[in-house]
C-alpha cells in the first residue's frame, strides 16, 4: 500500500506525540486522525475505517489493553499496533494475546513507526485487503474454497466433510487472516467470553482441522503455532479474497 493509499489513526493522549506524529504522516501524504482517549475507539471505527490503528498503551479512562481487547472480542479484525513507553516485556506479551499485530516501544523514530505499519498492512494484504469479516464470503487458499454463505469447504470443487466444530473453528480462522489469535480470543470468539472452556480446549479441534487442511499436519503450514500465545491462520501466497466467487 502506498503511503498516499494510507489512513493511520492515532490513539494516544501525549499531545506533543500526537502533533508530531502528525507534521510527519501530512508531509507524506497520508491521511492522519488522532483520538485523545480509547473511550470511543468502536464509535469512532464505525464512522471511520483507517488502514491501521496505532494505540496507546498507557491512557487514562481506558487503557490501551482494554480497548484492544474489547475490540477483538466483537470480531473487530482492523490492523492494530501498539505504543508504550514501559519497558516490560509483559506488556508486549499481553498486546499480542489481545489480538495486536506489533509493538512498539516509545521513545521511537516516526519512520520506525511507519515501517511498522507497511510490514503490518504487508501480512494483511490481499486482492480484497480492507473488507470487514463480515463483508466476506468466499476465501479460496491452495485447493481449498471456504464458502461462508453454504458453511461448506469444497478441495477442488468436492465438498468436505466437516463437522459444526471444524467449520466454526475454521471460519474463525479465515475471518482473522494472518493474525495471531491467542487461545483465550479463540475461545471468545467460538462460545462467548462467559464459556467454561479452557483455552487448552481448542488445542484437539485445531489439531483435527489440520489433519484436514495439511499436507503433513506434524509440520503445518496453514495453521501455524505462535509459541507461547496461540495460532495463525496463514492462507498462503495463492489465497483469495472475494464477495462474489462463481
């Protein structure tokens, strides 16, 4: 994506990061807003759709983490980075089972910043890169076609047999491309937040859907394990993206 093509929506209450981070996005052309606060960040996504959030950790009312949790919790997939100028590493951890894409540490250069972004919206792209989750209907990746409408898995335009688990653990994959899904999101986004299932729960659905989807499910490449955090749905090279597969 071009930096011209970008929106970038800056959450955070520093005022001079904000009027910096700004000068530097309109000198290159790219669409900037700011929000002061994370309170409204799903209002303000429902009137606006930028190319990338870059959210702040630490703000007063709601923090960073809550935000971005409520977010993914309502299947909210919008590329999301965030900033935070303490040094923990558990602070990154946390950012990464909630559903964020990178992170990083403040004091930082604005071209930093911005080619975080490119290699984000880079993992995300894709011939349909911008429709929400709910817009899709189709994901065609190696053989496979997905079809959301029927809830059928066609390899090579014969049907496969899935149970109603496979296809709903499959579908919350396919809606989250190239995202790192914790356990717990995955859990979330399958039976609700108030589940008692554990997160250790999905480990054997997963493992079924690969016997499924893999060449060699003892070496998967389409469902990747993200040591310590959880999974990625990784489609491939080849995938597409429509509204309107024949």
């Amino acid at each position: 994506m071009s930096d011209q093509a970008l929106q970038v929506l800056l959450v955070d209450d520093d005022e001079g990061l904000r009027d910096l981070l700004r000068d530097f996005f309109q000198q290159r052309g790219v669409a900037f807003s700011v929000l002061h606060d994370a309170a409204n960040l799903a209002r303000r996504l429902n009137l606006e759709r930028p190319s990338i959030v870059v959210l702040d950790l630490m703000m007063p009312v709601v923090d960073g983490l809550t935000a971005l949790k409520a977010l993914r919790a309502s299947g909210e997939t919008i590329p999301v980075i965030m900033l935070t100028a303490r040094a923990e590493g558990i602070d990154r951890v946390l950012g990464l089972e909630l559903g964020a894409d990178d992170y990083l540490a403040k004091p930082f250069m604005p071209m930093e910043l911005l080619a975080r972004i490119h290699a984000v919206l880079r993992r995300h792209s894709g011939p349909q890169y911008g429709l929400s989750s709910s817009q899709r209907t189709h994901l065609a990746f190696g053989p496979f076609r997905l079809d959301f409408a029927s809830r059928t898995l066609f390899r090579e335009d014969e049907p496969v047999k899935l149970t109603r688990s496979d296809y709903a653990l499959l579908e919350v994959f396919a809606r989250h491309p190239m995202e790192t899904l914790s356990r717990t999101r995955i859990v979330n986004l399958l039976y609700g937040p108030e589940s008692e299932i554990t997160e250790r729960g999905i480990d054997v659905p997963v493992w079924r859907l690969r016997r499924l989807l893999e060449d060699d499910p003892a070496a998967p490449r389409r469902i990747q394990t993200v040591r310590g955090v959880g999974y990625m749905f990784v489609p491939g090279d080849d995938a597409t993206d429509t509204r309107n597969c024949p």
